[in-house]
C-alpha cells in the first residue's frame, strides 16, 4: 500500500544510497532489483546525467545524485510536517517534533523532558539529536530538525528565538579544589591552575579565545578535548577548572560532585540557553506544546542547581 507521496524513482535512488547497491535496496523495500533498476536507469537518461558510479561491489552517489538524495530527504522531511499540520486542523493531538540537543542536555533536563511528553502527550513522538551548537542551528535551518536548545545563539534573521534564560559565565571544580569554597574568581585566579578545555565547536570556547586568548597561553597546564563527560572527570579528579555553564554539569552541580563559582572580571559576558525555531516555519500546535515543556524543564533544570547551591552555603 502506497503511504507516502514520494515519487518511487525518488525513493529507490535514496535507498541505494542507503544500502549501497541495488540488492540491498531490493532487499530492505521488498522490490524487484531490476524494477529499481529500471527506474533509475529511466532517471538519468531523462535527467542526462549518471546518479551513481557503478562499482564491482555496489553503488556510489555521484554529485547529480547526491542533489536527487537532498530532495528526496527533504520531500520527506516536509511531508511529514504537512501530515502534523493535518493532523493538528483534524484536532487530532498527535506528530513528530524533531529536537536538536547539546552534549550535556542529554543528562540533565532531557530525560524528564521525554518522560513528560511521553505521559502527558502519548500520541507525540519526539526525535532528539544531539549535535554542536553549529550544527543544530544549520539543521533548524535545513528543516531537518523543529526545535533546538542551544547555548549563546548569535542573532540571525532565519533563526527564531522562543524562549531564552541568562547563565553566569563561570567555572566548575571539585569541592576540596582551592577555588570551591570562593563566592566567585578572577579569571587571574583561575589561570594559577591547570585547566579543562573543552572542544573549539563549543562558543564558550571561541568566546574565551576571541576575549582572554592570554588565559588559554598562561595557564599553568592545560588539556583540550571534545567530551564534556571527560571535562567533568578531570574536575573532578580535583586538579583541573573547567569553563562551562550551570547546565553543563547540572546533574554534578545538585549531587554535590561539583561546584560551580562564577566570574567576577568586568566585563564578562552572560552565556545563554535558548530554545529555537526556524524563522521561516510556523510554530506548530504540537511544536508549542514540545518547547513549552522544553523550557520548563531548562528551567526547572536551572533552579534545582541553584537551590542546591544555596542549601549548601
């Protein structure tokens, strides 16, 4: 039975490009290989350009056919929002929100978000991804994701800002680490210890090379990598300091594990969590009903690392 409006030629080149070859395609779509060939052959010869490169052992996108794969995916993509909208004038409260995530949101307020969409809105499936804050806002702005929670968005006319909250620019350490039990520290302060960078995608990194390139040279010892749960460990461990956000080490921040002592140094700016949208896409019903519940949670979220901070002064 037919269940999508996606021209069979557009989804034959796509399952191969999946697969690999046109025996695999066969194999997951359940056709005949010499009817996907058969179309695909039809495709190029009306298009007069080769899709794939035929190999001894599969099928390889050329360029043309990588342009036929980003219009199938994106057919996709969009007739699924269409089928939700739908849906939404049927006054039926279902759909799919695609949300892109960052590291750390994946261990903190992600989980009661999916636990609460889950009991109080069964019939919304949610997609979540988990990416740089880079590549979430280009996939908002490709389509393939509806919402994003990201850290310190930069103003963009195709990007839509729904919800945003400030967090202190600060420092994370272990409790017995020698700048713990300080109300907060001088970026001075910080360099007299080895310190935990995280990844160049991060903004908060770029933020400090393109403000305090001198702390990154001077600090006594550094190591840099792009996991944020090897970041924590090292804090941890006692002996590093680590810039980050309160949510970066949320669930750290309330057990106690960590302790996070903001910067006081003129001049520093508020790092921000926001929730984002694409510009040119309206806010779906099922949409707002997700990134409300999205920025409750941050929230939420945010409060319980603060209150947990101050039962402990």
């Amino acid at each position: 039975m037919r269940n999508t409006l996606l021209p069979l030629v557009l989804r034959y080149v796509d399952q191969v490009a999946r697969s690999g070859s046109i025996q695999g395609a066969s194999k997951e779509l359940h056709v005949a290989a010499s009817a996907i060939n058969r179309q695909i052959l039809q495709l190029e010869e009306e298009l007069g350009v080769p899709l794939f490169e035929r190999l001894p052992r599969g099928m390889r996108l050329t360029s043309p056919g990588a342009s036929i794969v980003t219009l199938a995916r994106r057919w996709r993509a969009d007739e699924r929002r269409a089928s939700d909208d739908i849906r939404q004038m049927q006054g039926i409260n279902q759909g799919h929100v695609n949300i892109a995530a960052m590291d750390s949101h994946a261990t903190s307020f992600m989980p009661g978000l999916v636990y609460d969409v889950a009991q109080q809105h069964p019939r919304i499936a949610l997609t979540i991804e988990v990416c740089s804050p880079d590549d979430a806002l280009a996939a908002l702005v490709s389509g393939k994701m509806d919402l994003a929670a990201v850290f310190n968005v930069p103003p963009r006319r195709d990007l839509h800002v729904i919800w945003t909250s400030e967090l202190p620019f600060g420092c994370i350490v272990a409790p017995g680490h020698p700048l713990a039990q300080m109300a907060s520290v001088s970026l001075q302060e910080v360099c007299a210890h080895p310190i935990a960078l995280q990844s160049k995608a991060l903004l908060i990194r770029r933020y400090l090379e393109s403000h305090y390139s001198w702390l990154l040279t001077e600090a006594q010892t550094r190591v840099e990598t792009n996991s944020l749960q090897l970041v924590k460990m090292l804090v941890k461990a006692g002996r590093y300091v680590a810039f980050t956000s309160e949510l970066d080490a949320a669930s750290e921040l309330v057990d106690g594990s960590l302790v996070f002592v903001p910067v006081r140094d003129k001049g520093v700016e508020s790092q921000t969590v926001s929730v984002v949208i694409n510009a040119a896409k309206p806010l779906t019903p099922v949409m707002k009903v997700v990134s409300g519940l999205l920025r409750e949670h941050i929230q939420a979220c945010l409060d319980g690392v603060r209150a947990a901070a101050q039962a402990r002064q």
